[in-house]
C-alpha cells in the first residue's frame, strides 16, 4: 500500500503503469469525509485507449475526482481536488 497526499486546490498524478490491466484499490480521506473503492482499468497501449470502472461508497460527498490517461504506452491516474485530501492505494496490474 502507498499513501498519497494532495494539497488543497491541486491536481496531477498519483501513479502511473505499463501494464494494459490494473486495479486500483483505494480509500481516501478528506477531512471528516471517508471513501473507499476500486478503478479497473483496461488500456490498449498500442493505441493509448483507456477504459475503465470505478465503483466506491463514501460517508459524504468528496471533491477529489479522478481520470486516467494514457500516452507512449504509460497510463497514469490524474486527480483533482479542491479539499487537501489523503489517499491509502494498491495497484495490482497484469500486462
């Protein structure tokens, strides 16, 4: 497990990985405010194509969002958070 920790009011990469299938395992903290969930994340590398699912529950509604992207066969997870936030993840990946 690795902890990420984000600023109030920023954005950019959590983790990035060349495998074309992972699973990102996750709680987060924003203050009071828990969640937790998984992202399955499916990438064609030849093509930089990115799909994925994420599924969480929360106590009450966060503001970190999340988004993938891909490029040179490397796909990274990007965040976005107006709220300093704190985040507990597993990456498992397959190639």
């Amino acid at each position: 497990n690795t902890v990420f920790t984000a600023n109030a009011g920023t954005s950019g990469t959590i983790t990035t990985t060349t495998a074309n299938n992972s699973v990102i395992s996750y709680t987060l903290n924003q203050g009071a405010n828990q969640r937790t969930g998984t992202i399955k994340v499916a990438t064609n590398t030849l093509t930089n194509l990115v799909s994925y699912d994420e599924e969480y529950s929360e106590t009450a509604t966060t503001d970190l969002t999340f988004s993938l992207s891909a490029a040179s066969g490397i796909t990274s997870l990007n965040y976005s958070t107006t709220t300093a936030t704190t985040i507990l993840y597993r990456l498992q990946s397959a190639s």
